[in-house]
C-alpha cells in the first residue's frame, strides 16, 4: 500500500533532520526515513560537535557560505530549541614567522566571507586565551563565534520538533528502490511530490537508484579520542592546526559536557569504525605539541566515523535531471555547523520551483523546552523535580549523573535502543562507560517497552545485548 507524500526525506542525520524542521513549518505532507533504528545513527553519530566559525573554505564554495549563515542561525535555534550550545571560540595556531603568514591568508579569507570579530592574537592576550599552550606557539587566528554543540541532541531536538509540527519519522526503514515519485523502503512504498536525499554517506546510492550518476561518495575515516572531564582545566577554546588539503587537522575540544575530544585523523577510503593503537599515538603526540599536559592516563574512550566526501569535495545542494528529486550530498564537515542554512537552501530550492504551495502554518511550533537533567540542577531545583517524579531521585549513571526519570523520558521520545539512550541522557558515556549502569538501563528500557530484556538490542538489528535461554526457546 502507497502513502501519499508531498516530500520525503531519506536519511535522518543532521542534514535531514534540519531540513524536516524546517519544512514543518509549511502545510505539508512531510516524512522522513532512516534506515537505522534511531536518527543519529549514520554519520551524525561520530561527530566532533563544533560549530565553526566559516574561515577555513574557499569563498565561492556552497560549504563557506552555508556554514557562516549556519553558524548565525545556531544563535537563533539555542533560544527556539533550547539547544546546548555555547560560544567557546576557536584558535588556529602558528608556529613561527611562516606558519604566521599563513594566518594573515585565513584573517583575509574570514574577513571575506563575513566571518565576525577575527583577529589575530599573540603574548600575553593568547597565554591569557589559553594559558596550557606549548611554549612553540608563538600565535593564533582567535574566532569568538565558533562554538561547541551536543550534535546527538541536537538531531534529537529537530526530528522532535518536526514531528510535533506534523512530520511522520520512520526509523527501520532502508530505501532500496527510487523512481519519480515514488521511494521504496524494507516496510513500505511512498508516493510523494519531492524527494530529497540527504542519505549521507549512500547518498550517491540513492541517486543512482533515480537514474543519476553525477558524482561518488568516498569515505573518510576519522578516529576521535574522549579524555576525562580532569583534561577540562587544560583547554578553553576549540584549538586547530594549520590544514592540511584532506583535513582541519588534529584538534582540542573542549565538549558541553566537560570531557575533551582530540582529532580526528583522516583516512582515505577507510568505512569501519574501529580504532588503532597506533592512530591513538599518532593523535596523542600531535595534540601533545598544543597541549603538553594532556596525558594518556586521561583517556576514557575512543571512537570513529566516517565522513562522506562528494566528487569536487564540497556540498552537492539542488535539484537534479529526475523531476522532484534533490540532492543534498557530500554533507562533510562543516556540516553540521551548515545544517539549519542547508534547510533554509533547500526550501528556496522549492520556493524557486514554485509547484508545491509552501504556506506558512499559523500554529507551527518553534519553542521546545528541554527536559530538566540531573546533572546541571542545584539542590533546590532537584529537591523540586523529585516531589514532581520520584524517579529523578534514583541515580542511574554515577559517572554522568544522569537520574531513571532522563533514562524514561528518553524511551518516551523513541530511543529503544541502548545506544539511543546513550546519545540522548549521555548514561554510559562516563568513565566507567556503562559498567555501573547498563544493566539498570536495560531494566528500565524494558519496562517501558514492555518487551522482554533478550529483545533489546545496541543499536538494532543484529546488535542483541543479552542472550536468550535457550530452555525456554527450544
């Protein structure tokens, strides 16, 4: 059986879901699909969370534009979405008279494309900016309006506000046939005016399943490394290197949630997630040449993911030679910096088109509190929360402070997975990463599922947690 559509959205990252937010504004038929079982889960999931300042591409590039107004909007949806997002700054270093140069061509570059308040710092101000710097650093390109972002949360917050505006998500469901209106997933067939793919790194799949062969996605393999919240003290602002042509670089970040991440590395052609010792070394010994005092002994947990380079290394926004079908392709970063612009590209790109009416609702919801968390409450504000619910009381994640009521609201808003409840409360994200709490997780995750713990999974299908008793299976 068809559903009719006006527009479906394939792939529910940050791209997709930015785009679903903001096309529920408008009196359409919207739904998004993803293949995995939550949104978050392709690309999005391995995120470094920044949001950049805009220097670092070449005027004339769809990604330079885009991320600079994508940074702008950030200010507006941290007030509209409650989004946890804080302007920390971000420095590019230099090492000398050479490296110094080199600085003067991103101020110039910044400056062009209406990046605000760069300057270029030295002595006493950038000692002052970031007290643990190596001694060799001699300056810094200082960009006040970058900023760290929870990307997990963030996804979360536009796919919620989307479906509270109308949109229809459906996780579980790979496309796996394309033609002119019409999309083909695993569970059911769609009829829609507007197909918009936003599939991430199979995004150049989906458009060969429509009859295009215009560009390839290669994939680029980043391993990242989390260090305890104890690397907090040691950096202020998100630190890079000068780029290299494949990379931003080996960074610091320091993250919303107190830890600090260093990398990522870039390996060409890599698609697996896994992490080396030896690329841990590598990314150590260079973060160490920016921050001598983070140690091995701060590392609490490492991860990788893959980021999806487009033919010509930059985004592939717009219409295509299939009618109704667009391209929103090569979405590396910046972006999830570029996300709400790249949405407010893609509705001019149906505006332009002019055969879809885009009239504005009159009761779009634009404001979603969060929910309150236990970590950031006072005594008082927890002493309330708890005569409210009294599972806010009951502390489920000692590392992260995260309470059974976060754990139950997140199951509420449609984790079922582990790894969503992860992304979504950070329980297990913590030093011991989940030997305190998994089990109690999945407890609570049952009872509000109301399945038996042997069918959850860790991020879906093929990814069980607890084996079966086979006497009672047989």
């Amino acid at each position: 059986m068809k559903k009719l559509y006006d527009i479906v959205i394939i792939g529910a990252g940050i791209a997709g879901s930015a785009i679903a937010r903001e096309l529920s504004r408008y009196d359409l038929k919207i739904a998004l699909l993803e293949k995995e079982a939550d949104a978050a889960f392709g690309v999005s999931k391995a995120n470094s969370g920044i949001v950049h300042a805009g220097f670092h591409s070449a005027p004339g590039m769809v990604k330079s534009r885009l991320c600079v107004r994508g940074n702008y909007l950030y200010g507006e949806l941290k007030d509209e979405l409650d989004l946890p997002f804080e302007r920390k700054g971000e420095l590019m270093i230099a090492r000398g008279a050479e490296d110094e140069e080199k600085l003067e061509f991103f101020l110039k570059q910044g400056n062009q494309l209406g990046v605000p308040d760069l300057k270029i710092v030295r002595g006493e101000e950038l000692r002052r900016l970031e007290p643990q710097l190596s001694d060799e650093i001699t300056a810094a390109l200082y960009a006040p309006s970058a900023g760290v972002i929870n990307p997990y949360e963030t996804v979360y917050r536009f796919v919620q506000n989307a479906m509270q505006n109308g949109v229809e998500f459906f996780p579980d469901s790979e496309v796996v046939a394309v033609a002119e209106g019409i999309v083909e997933t695993t569970e059911q067939t769609f009829e829609t005016k507007y197909i918009i793919n936003a599939a991430g790194l199979n995004a150049a799949k989906i458009a060969e399943m429509a009859g295009l062969h215009t560009f390839d996605i290669k994939p680029r393999k980043g391993q990242e490394y989390l260090l305890d919240r104890k690397a907090s003290a040691l950096v202020n602002h998100v630190i890079f290197p000068l780029p290299s042509k494949t990379s931003k670089g080996i960074l610091v970040i320091p993250t919303l949630d107190g830890t600090v991440m260093i990398g990522p590395s870039a390996e060409d052609g890599r698609d697996d997630d896994t992490t080396t010792n030896d690329v841990f070394d590598a990314i150590l010994a260079s973060t160490r040449t920016i921050i001598p005092s983070i140690t091995p002994k701060l590392l609490i947990s490492a991860f990788a993911g893959v980021r999806p380079v487009a033919t010509g290394d930059d985004f592939i926004i717009g219409p295509t030679g299939v009618k109704g079908f667009i391209n929103v392709a090569g979405i590396q970063s910046p972006g999830l910096t570029a996300a709400p612009a790249i949405a407010e590209a893609v509705v001019a790109i149906l505006k332009k088109n002019g055969d879809l009416l885009l009239n504005k609702k009159s009761d779009f919801i634009a404001y979603v509190p969060r929910h309150p968390k236990a970590r950031t409450m006072g005594k008082e504000d927890l002493s309330r929360s708890v005569a409210l619910d009294p599972h806010f009381g009951k502390l489920v994640c000692r590392c992260e402070h995260v309470s059974e009521a976060e754990i139950r609201q997140a199951v509420r808003e449609g984790a079922s997975t582990l790894d969503g409840i992860k992304l979504r409360t950070r329980a297990g994200m913590g030093r011991c990463q989940g030997g305190f709490c998994t089990y109690r997780i999945l407890e609570i995750m049952a009872e509000e599922l109301g399945v038996p713990m042997t069918e959850l999974t860790k991020k879906g299908a093929n990814s069980a947690l607890l084996a079966k008793d086979l006497k009672n299976d047989r």
